[in-house]
C-alpha cells in the first residue's frame, strides 16, 4: 500500500533530538522515512520525492516558492556548533589564494564558508568537491571542509592541523545566530495532506520536548552508537539549537541576503512558516 507521506530524515546525530522519541508507530501504514545526506536530501525534495523533512537551509531559499517550512523546527546555532570545521594546513589567516576541497554532502555549509572567505576576509579561493574523507580531501588541497559526524569524527583524530568551527566564525562576524537546516514543506501537498501534516508537526515538536526535558537517554544511545566521550556528546547537544524563532529567522536572512550579494542565490529570500492553524508569511527583517 502506498503511504500518504514520504517524510525525510539526514543521516547525522544533529537531527536525533527532533527524531528521538517520535512515535513511527503510530504512523507506520501512513508515511514513509527516506533517510539521506543533507544534499541527497536536498535533491529529493526539489524533485518532489520527498514531502517534508529537513533540508540545507541554502537549498530552502533556492525553492522557496514552492516550500514552506514547519514552525520551530531547525538546527541552528549561535557560536560553535562542534560538527562543521575547515581543516587547514595552514592558519586561515595565510590561505588567500589557496585551493579548498568541499565536501559533496552539503549545501548550507559550503555556502557558508563562501561567504566567510570571500566577504568577510576578502580571500580568492578555488574549489573542488569530493567525497567526505578528510585523508583524501587533502592529498591535492591546502584545506577541507567537512560536516555532521564526518566533521565529528575527523576532528578527533586531526592532527597537526588548524581546525576552525564555522558557526563560530559566523558568530565572530555578524553576531547572528545561524540555520542550517529547515524542516520544509511542499506547498503542493498541503490542501491533501493537512491533517496528517500537523500530526507529524506536533509529534516532532513532542519529541524535541521530551529530549530537551531529559537528554541522559539520548546521550548514551550516540555514545554507543558513535564513540566518542559522554562529555563531549552533552557539550555538542548544549549548543545546537532545534528551535526557528526571530533570532534564527533573522540570522538566516541575513545569511540569504550575503549569498545573494555574493551572486551564490538569485535572489535573497524569506521564510514562510507553517503550522496547524494556517501559514504564517514572514517578512524580510533588515540587519
């Protein structure tokens, strides 16, 4: 039988908070998760494979006429995030010029670094995209840049390398919070999908309650499940943020707006929330 809702899911801890306790029981024989990378993610929904789920949020802005996004559901961060570094042989003070090895798995972050670089340091980079092996990555590159527990997991063992937190440096130069993904939603499904829409919305803000309410259970299950120290795992989740109020909004149109001026979007671009009541249309909110 075919379900009514192909719901997506990116393959990192940082979205486990929003996932966690959500009941898939309660919604086995109406929707269907399509687990993915972030720019697989990203793809899917563009081709209307996906109906709703977490997106990059730079992906958001190149399809906003034609999504929405779920009310107070992202992951952002204001200052360090702990899974999106720039690996570097050299301090970024001295790689003007240099050559940089993206990972293929991102849209947001590569994006982000862009804007670092080319606006607020002023740096002539050039580019190339692999796949998320740090080793690999940089074999012909002076730096790498990786994200989710790719990041995570090459940070615990990058040795003799400088290693930079990009939400940090976006913290350092704009003050601003910074999203980096968005539960969208296909405007075209709403009208026949409405019900079940706000039932999967309240069991994702259900689950972001309970895992805040008490983190121990999530804490041990990515101990387990992917190394690293219990300590350190309490840390990464302290500083990530699930929510999207105006301090997110404002950071992320802030962020649209300096990709568009650096010719990466068309155009600058809104977010239009969505909820069981209706759509909330924001407006552009100025620096």
């Amino acid at each position: 039988m075919q379900k009514s809702l192909r719901v997506g899911q990116i393959l990192y801890t940082n979205v486990l908070p929003v996932y966690f306790y959500f009941d898939q029981a309660k919604f086995e024989d109406r929707i269907e998760f399509i687990r993915q990378v972030p720019a697989q993610l990203n793809t899917a929904m563009a081709n209307g494979e996906i109906d709703l789920g977490p997106i990059s949020s730079f992906s958001y802005a190149e399809h906003a006429s034609e999504y929405v996004a779920l009310a107070d559901l992202s992951v952002s961060a204001k200052g360090r995030v702990g899974s999106l570094f720039l690996f570097s042989k050299k301090p970024i003070e001295q790689i003007n010029g240099a050559k940089i090895a993206l990972t293929n798995t991102s849209a947001t972050t590569v994006n982000l670094l862009k804007i670092i670089l080319h606006k607020f340091y002023d740096y002539e980079i050039s580019y190339v995209t692999q796949e998320p092996i740090l080793q690999e990555m940089l074999e012909d590159a002076d730096a790498a840049l990786l994200i989710g527990d790719d990041a995570i997991s090459a940070e615990r063992t990058a040795k003799d390398l400088h290693v930079y937190d990009l939400g940090e440096l976006w913290h350092q130069f704009t003050g601003y919070s910074m999203t980096f993904a968005i539960w969208a939603l296909r405007r075209a499904v709403i009208a026949d999908q409405h019900d079940l829409i706000a039932e999967v919305h309240a069991s994702f803000l259900e689950s972001k309650r309970k895992t805040r309410a008490n983190t121990a259970p999530l804490i041990d299950y990515v101990h387990t499940h992917f190394g690293g120290e219990k300590e350190q795992w309490i840390h990464y989740f302290q500083g990530l943020q699930h929510d999207f109020g105006d301090v997110q909004r404002i950071g992320l149109e802030y962020y649209y707006r300096c990709a568009a001026e650096l010719g990466l979007l068309s155009a600058p671009a809104t977010v239009d929330l969505w909820q069981a009541g209706g759509r909330q249309t924001n407006t552009t909110l100025t620096r």
